[in-house]
C-alpha cells in the first residue's frame, strides 16, 4: 500500500498517536497542479497534517486546514474528507523565497485556520473553527508548520502535542504524538497523571530522533517498530488516503448562480462559453447558452420539495 494512514497507542496507553505516508496521493496532486516548489512542498505537509489531525479526531465531517499567508503565499488550502479523501491547492506568487514565515507571515498577520464541517448538520451541528497565528506567544515567526499546529493544539484541545510533517519528491509524511486527556477525578490520579507525563515525554524524545529523511524513507509499520519497539506500538486496523476532490457540475452551476445572471451573460457575450477550472483538482467545466439559461430557470433547478415527513 503507498497511502497508509495508521493510529496507534503505546506503552500503557498514555500516548497516542498518528502517522501518514502518501505517495500516490501526492503524486497524483503534482500531476494535476503545479505550484512552486516551495509552495508544492509546504502543500505536502499541509495534506498530510490535515489526515493526522482528522485521524486524531473523533469527528464524523471534513477538515479543512488553511494558512492565509501576507505574503507572496495568499492561500494555501488542504481538505480531508471522513473517508480519507485528500485534495489541496494554493494561490502565491512565489519568488526565490523560503521559509514558511517569508512565504505566508511577511507582516506578522498570517494566520492558519482549522475548519471542521460536519457531516450532517440536521442536528444543529455547525461547523468549528479555530485560529492560531503563525507566531509563537512571543511574537515570533515560526518557521514550519509542524510547530504552528503543535501551538494549535495545545491552545484548541488543551492536549500536548508533538508533530513533524515532511514532504519530498516520493512521499508527504506526518507523525503525531498526543497525551492522552487526564481520566480525571478518581482516587489516585495524580499518581497516573505523572505516569501519563512521563510516558509522554519519552515517547517525545524518541521520536526527537527521527530525521525528515528517515520519516521520509520509511513505511509506518517499519517506524513505528523502529522508534518504539521499546514502547510495545499497538497498531489500529490500517486506513486508505486517497486523492478525491469534490467538486463536480452541480457545485460550479450553484457558484454561477451566485454569480448573477448578468454577470454569466456578460461573460457568454464575451467567449462563447462560460469556462470553470477547478482549482483544486483542474477539472474543466464548460456552460454553453443552453446550459447557462437551464441555470437561471427556476422550474428546472429546484424540483418541487418532497412532502414533509410526518
Ligand atoms: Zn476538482
């Protein structure tokens, strides 16, 4: 399998946490947009921190991970469906800039943005989003997205957090370590509370050790084995990432009826055709005359509602 997803615990089940390898997923997002390198890479690690945080979450829904840069980076964006569905994308005029604070940070006011849809919202669920900036507490940079989402962790759930996120020419890679949340109020618990600490940190300091190269090169069965043998890894039934963007015609002839009517005859006027590429996935998406008038006729596109059930 190229594109493995696996959770894990260790030790006494004070610690848990995720690792992500995509290849195909990764290659299949090259193939279908190029970005700048740096871009391209920093897309990478966004995909597959996206999948770690969505493995890490009990969260039936999409997230969407977005870093609204200040600089040359305007947008980057990264989605994970509930099954693993993948797909990213970014705007930036890139110029021989590197780090992720040059990139999307140049006046201090980037920020990233943690979106949770939830799948159905029949029970007055509403999407969750939080916000933490690109700079430690102190005001500083921070120069890779790992330390921005250790930050956001720490601050949205309260969970200690380790994360590192790599993305090469074969493979976009993410591990991540979180403490386990306190049991809470029984007799005995700060006894287990110091245990949990201190099988935390161990578990951080082993995976201290672990190069962007190694995480990189290795398959996550194989890492988990190496970095925590010691640990005794208990690993959770395999998931699959794969590419899958959402778009599809339906999605475009809402956006043209978003639009306005007018300003989709201008541009037919213009060209002949109203032309929609995905930006995501570049899929093209043509409305001749026909199918542009189809949009703006009530009857057609919106059926009678079905009657309401009793
Ligand atoms: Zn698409």
């Amino acid at each position: 399998m190229t594109d493995t997803l696996l959770k894990f615990m260790l030790g006494a089940g004070h610690v848990r946490g995720v690792v992500v390898r995509l290849e195909s997923v990764w290659r299949e997002m090259r193939k279908r947009r190029q970005h700048d390198a740096l871009v391209q890479n920093l897309l990478g690690e966004m995909t597959a921190a996206a999948a770690l945080l969505a493995g890490s979450l009990k969260f039936d829904g999409s997230l969407v991970l977005q870093i609204q840069g200040d600089g040359p980076l305007r947008l980057a964006v990264a989605e994970c469906q509930p099954d693993f569905g993948l797909r990213a994308t970014a705007k930036a005029e890139v110029h021989g800039v590197g780090s992720l604070s040059e990139l999307a940070n140049a006046h201090g006011m980037g920020r990233c943005v943690i979106t949770l849809d939830p799948r159905t919202k029949d029970q007055g669920q509403q999407p969750y989003q939080g916000i933490v900036a690109l700079a430690d507490a102190d005001g500083q940079s921070l120069s890779d997205l790992g330390a921005v989402l250790q930050q956001y962790l720490a601050q949205s759930e309260q969970i200690p957090s380790w994360l590192m996120l790599a993305a090469g020419e074969q493979a976009a890679c993410g591990l991540l370590l979180q403490r386990m949340p306190d049991s809470g109020g029984t007799a005995g618990t700060a006894g287990r509370d110091a245990e949990a600490d201190e099988d935390f940190s161990r578990a951080v300091h082993l995976a201290s050790t672990l190069g962007r190269d190694e995480l990189l090169q290795s398959q996550p069965e194989d890492l988990l084995r190496k970095l925590f043998w010691q640990e005794a890894p208990r690993v959770f039934s395999p998931q699959s990432p794969h590419f899958h963007c959402t778009c599809g015609k339906k999605r475009v002839a809402d956006m043209l009826r978003m639009l306005g009517q007018d300003e989709v005859e201008s541009v037919l006027k213009e060209q002949g055709e109203v032309d929609v590429t995905c930006e995501f996935c570049g899929a093209r998406y043509a409305f001749d005359l026909v199918d542009a008038a189809r949009l703006f006729r009530p009857d057609v596109n919106q059926p009678p509602a079905p009657p309401h059930p009793q």
